[in-house]
C-alpha cells in the first residue's frame, strides 16, 4: 500500500541585503499535514496570532508585537513540537550568494544549468526529496507546495516544471502548485526551518553559538546543509545534487 505525500517548501534570506539565501521545507504524510494544521491553529488561537512567521516571533514584531518574550518563546516551543511529531523528513540548504556569483566566474557552466542561486537551491532541495524517494518504495503520489505570492515563486515554478517534465515518475509527481503562508501552518513549517537555518549559518560566519529552539528544531529527521565556494562547485553534476544531504534518515 503506498501512501501519500505532501511536500512544503518556504525561502529566507531572498530580501535586498541578505548574504545567505535558503530554502527549506518539510515532508509530510498527507494524513499527518491535516493533523499538523488543526494542531498549530489551536496553538495560534490561544494568543489571537493569524499565523505563525519566525522572524516576527523572534523579534516580536507583527501580530507578535503584542506579546512577551516568554509568550513568543512558549509559542515557537509548541510549534516546534508538532513539526517534530507530524512531519517524516525536513530538508534545508543555504548558500552565500557572494561565493555563488565567484563559482560562477570559475565555472560559467553552472549557470547554464541553474541559472541563479536561487534556483540551484530549489534543484537541491528538490534533489534531496528524489534521495528520499529513492529510500521509501512505499511512498506513493507526491504534491509540491512553494509560498504563493513571493518575488521567487516564477523561478521555482519554472525549476520544477522542468523538473517535473522530464522525471514525472522519479519524483512520484501528482501535482505543484502555491499557497499562501497565512493559510498553510505547512508552509509556515517551512518557513521556520528556512529562517532558522539562515540564522544559525549567519551565527556561525559571526561566531556566535546555535540558537537553542534551532537545536531543538534540528534534533531530529532533518537533513541540513550550507554550500561554500567548493562545495558550490562539486555541486555540478546531478548525481552530486543527488547524494548533497546524504542518507536520508526518515521512512515511511
């Protein structure tokens, strides 16, 4: 009996300024998405948020202006909590833009094939996901999901419709599609293991210690990896895309 999948994926670090760009998400039995969703809405009702956005809770801004530090802490520790339980497998990569851009000057060959930091990541990511495949034969139809509305979605759109066309089947592909962040807690998911390991990558550039939720948030069935200069450029090759995040540590 094969089961079926959903796949959520959010970005950090796309604004102007940002030196580290990342992409990470979540994969979810379908049964397990719906279970995760009515359980973070109920964490979010207890304290009137809309939604839950990492870098609002953790500065306290947005609807989370309103509350303490110890509220938002209390908060992001029940959400971490339901990820670990619902989720089977996260995965999450960084990259610093600056170290793409100089693989690029070296290897222009690069961005024939990914054209932009961006869209490499996607590749990887997704690539990741085609490693899990590989590992749980009873996995069955898979659905993509990326945030609607934000100025990269054309480019993932455009990374997995080529994607997809030519490996339908590898990737137990059903269907890709965008949701809004505000009214997907699996995106929102997403979005805290995007934003959680950009920022534990920036703390290691500035030598400062692993924030504790993004250790908690680590703890378990994810894998995680940041790409420099040399890394980038073995990266080259799909079969290298492929083994990037290593076994994966989850089954179904």
């Amino acid at each position: 009996m094969t089961i079926k999948i959903q796949a959520f994926f959010d970005e950090s670090g796309t604004h102007d300024g940002s030196q580290i760009l990342g992409i990470a998400g979540y994969i979810f039995r379908k049964s397990e998405a719906i279970k995760l969703g009515h359980e973070w809405k109920k964490v979010l009702k207890l304290k009137n948020l809309p939604y839950f956005h990492m870098v609002d809770c953790a500065h306290g801004n947005g609807p989370f202006a309103n509350l303490t530090r110890q509220e938002r802490i209390e908060v992001e520790t029940k959400i971490i909590e339901i990820v670990r339980k619902r989720s089977i497998q996260g995965f999450a990569v960084t990259v610093v833009e600056s170290e793409f851009k100089q693989a690029l000057e070296d290897f222009p060959q690069i961005k024939e094939i990914y054209g932009s930091a961006y869209s490499f990541s996607v590749h990887l990511i997704l690539a990741g996901v085609l490693a899990w495949i590989g590992a749980n034969p009873r996995a069955g139809e898979i659905s993509y999901f990326f945030e609607s509305g934000h100025s990269s979605a054309s480019k993932a759109n455009s990374v997995m419709n080529e994607l997809f066309h030519h490996k339908r089947q590898e990737y137990r592909y059903l269907r890709h599609g965008f949701v809004e962040k505000a009214r997907s807690p699996a995106v929102q998911a997403a979005d805290l293991l995007a934003w959680q390991w950009c920022k534990d990558k920036k703390n290691q550039m500035e030598n400062r210690p692993r924030r504790k939720d993004c250790e908690a948030l680590l703890k378990q069935r994810v894998n995680a990896i940041h790409l420099g200069r040399k890394e980038l450029i073995e990266m080259r090759s799909a079969a290298a895309l492929s083994g990037a995040f290593g076994q994966p540590s989850a089954r179904v």
